[in-house]
C-alpha cells in the first residue's frame, strides 16, 4: 500500500500560494465616511473638508456653525450633523438636503422635505427637541437659545 501524503503537499502548497496572491492582489478599502466626504465637496459647492477624527469627518461651510459626517455607531450606520442659526435661513435647508441626498442616496426633495419638516416642527406647541422618522431616515432637532442643530441616521438594519 502507498501513502497519498506525497501527493497533497503540493496541491496545498499551491492553493495557500493561490490564496496569498489574491488577498495580495486586493486593493485597499477606503472608509464609508472618506468617500462620503469627497463626494460632498465635489457636489456642495464651498464645502470644505476640515479634518478626520475616528469614524467623523468634521467639514465647513459658510451657512452652518457645525458639519460632520459620522459611520459606524452603536445605532446607526451613518449619521449627518448639521447645526446653524435658530431660526434657520432658506439656503440652510438647501444645504442640509443636499448633504443628505448625496450621503444617504435618496432624492434631494426627500431630503429636502424631510429636513426642512424636523428643522419648522420645532417651536411653543412640540418644543425644542424633534424627532421623526422620514423616508427610512431617524431625524432628530433639537434647538437652544441662539442655535439649531439636526442629526439624521440611517439604522443599521436599513
């Protein structure tokens, strides 16, 4: 009788030669947020990128105090923070929607509605603090004495 051993060395040398050349060969993954940022300042005119932080990339804009794209949190797979005037100006919602269209992939009159919704809702009869639920999008604003802020995620079973 003769053993087979001889035979499967090679055939195992060269499937684990295989599998090193194609994990090799693979390219680099970049972050959710990195894409997401680049795509918002090639589509958001006077966006700019100013610096990343974990899994935040913190961004500026003219019309709003505060940006920021944030991945990967205990609730939610990404999260757009937006904060500004009290009473926000027209060009805000502009702004907001279009943030949201790009990094949510939804229409920019969805973002735009469901926005602008969240950001009027807020006032003497529902209070400082709004959250809603729009096009499979948590949308949470909240407003103090001299600023609004909107905070819009996507669950992570979405």
């Amino acid at each position: 009788m003769t053993s087979r051993r001889p035979f499967r060395r090679p055939i195992f040398l060269a499937a684990a030669l295989a599998l090193l050349a194609t994990l090799a060969a693979s390219p680099a993954r970049a972050d959710r947020c990195d894409d997401s940022a680049k795509e918002l300042t090639n589509n958001v005119d006077k966006l700019k990128v100013a610096f990343k932080a974990r899994n935040t990339v913190y961004m500026s804009h003219p019309l709003a105090k505060e940006l920021s794209v944030a991945c990967r949190g205990d609730k939610y797979s990404i999260e757009l923070y937006a904060k500004g005037e009290r009473k926000p100006k027209p060009e805000f919602f502009t702004l907001v929607g279009s943030m949201a269209a790009v990094v949510f992939t939804i229409p920019k009159d969805d973002a735009m509605t469901g926005s602008s919704r969240c950001l009027k809702r807020m006032g003497i009869l529902r209070g400082d603090k709004v959250t809603m639920r729009y096009r499979r999008l948590n949308m949470e604003c909240q407003r103090t004495k001299t600023e609004a802020s909107i905070a819009i995620t996507r669950g992570k079973d979405e």
